[in-house]
C-alpha cells in the first residue's frame, strides 16, 4: 500500500472591457458592439509518492509549471430592418502555451491564432413571437498540456474546428413566461478527446464528428399568469 499526494495550485486572472454604441450604419438604426479580452492562468503540479497509506513523504514523482496566455478582440453589429435583424460578428483569438518539467528541466512553448466568423438573424413576426437563425465558426483551444508534452516537445495537435448552425422560434406567453424551440447542427472538422488518466495513461484522439438535434426550454413565472 503506497500513498501518493497530487499537490496543485491554479492561478487565474482576466479582464474583458467592452463597448456598445448606438448609431446609424447606411441609414440604418444600428447598435455596435466591441471588446476586447485578456487572459492568464497557472498551474504548478507537484506529485509526491509516499511508501506507506499514512506517507506524507517520499520520492518526487511530478514537478511542472504549465502556463497559458489569451488575448482576444471581437466586433459585431446589429443592423435592424424593420422587423428583422442581421447581426455579423467576428472575433479573433491568440493563445500562448508554456510548459515546464522541472524534474528534467526540459520546457517547450507554443501558439495558436484564429479568426471566428459569425453571421446571426432575427426576425419578429409581431410582439410576440419571432424566428432566429444563426451560423458561426467554432473554436477551442487545447490545453497546454495536450499541445506540449513532458519533455517540452511540440504535439502536432490542432485547436478544435468546427461549423455550427441552428435555427429556432421563440415566443412569449405572458410577462415572464417564453418557450423556446432549436434545431442545431455543430460539424467538428476536428475534434480533441482525451482519455482518463484512472486508466494509468492519458491518449489523445483527434477526428471528425458530427453532433445535431432539437433542443426546448421554457421560463415560466407564477406572476405573469396573475
């Protein structure tokens, strides 16, 4: 019987400022909205393996710093024509990665910019009810330690891609009660699974896959009946 002690302390800190503007754009009432964001966690991860169930010391079997920096800017504006609304918006990502194994000092960094396109719509059929659609690029970064491994070296792995679209009604019952009803397609051209560390290892896939349905939700309030 052995003891072993995953000591862990994670750092986080970001600040997201953003902007929204009403203005005319080609004649047209608009509203602008902009921001900018900045993130940064830590993580130091040191493991130590006792002999015994009641160990609290031993042999050294982990001991890394993992870093990760993200900086990111997005626009979008609503454009409203009469009972519809179109709403373009793109976004773009920069992430950092910095991975440190100071049992063999070995280190490694590593980076991933994108751009995120985005398209939504809107329209009111009268106070009540309206339709919505959408379509956007999907993006999700991997963790620094999918990307870099133990001894600092590059993972050919990419960031997650993928294509979304949904289209949905929305309707308001009362003040305070609304339903809601979406069909959803999401296309990931690449997708990151990574396996259970339980299981003594922890393998990464990579692949294509393919995720749609429907999707309900309702708000319902007591007071907007009365």
């Amino acid at each position: 019987n052995s003891a072993h002690g995953r000591l862990r302390d994670y750092d986080t800190f970001g600040i997201e400022p953003r902007l929204r503007l009403g203005w005319t754009a080609f004649g047209l009432p608009s509203e602008l909205n902009a921001g900018v964001r900045a993130h940064w966690e830590s993580q130091e991860r040191r493991q130590i393996n006792a002999t015994s169930p009641t160990g609290r010391t031993g042999t050294l079997a982990e001991d890394q710093r993992r870093e990760t920096r993200g900086h990111s800017g997005f626009v979008s504006n609503r454009f409203e024509l009469g009972a519809l609304a179109i709403v373009p918006a793109v976004r773009v990502e920069h992430v950092e990665y910095e991975r440190r194994n100071d049992l063999n000092g070995a280190s490694g960094a590593d980076g991933i910019t994108e751009v995120i396109p985005g398209l939504g719509f809107n329209y009111r059929i009268d106070e009540r009810h309206s339709v919505f659609a959408g379509a956007h690029k999907g993006f999700a970064p991997p963790r620094a330690e999918d990307i870099i491994d133990g001894n600092g070296g590059n993972v050919e792995v990419d960031a997650e891609d993928s294509r979304n679209l949904e289209l949905g009604w929305r309707a308001e019952l009362a003040p305070g009660n609304s339903i809601e009803a979406t069909v959803f397609r999401n296309h990931f051209l690449s997708q990151i699974v990574v396996g259970s560390i339980a299981g003594g290892n922890t393998p990464l896939a990579e692949g294509e896959t393919l995720h749609q349905g429907f999707e309900f939700s309702g708000m319902f309030s007591r007071d907007g009946w009365l």
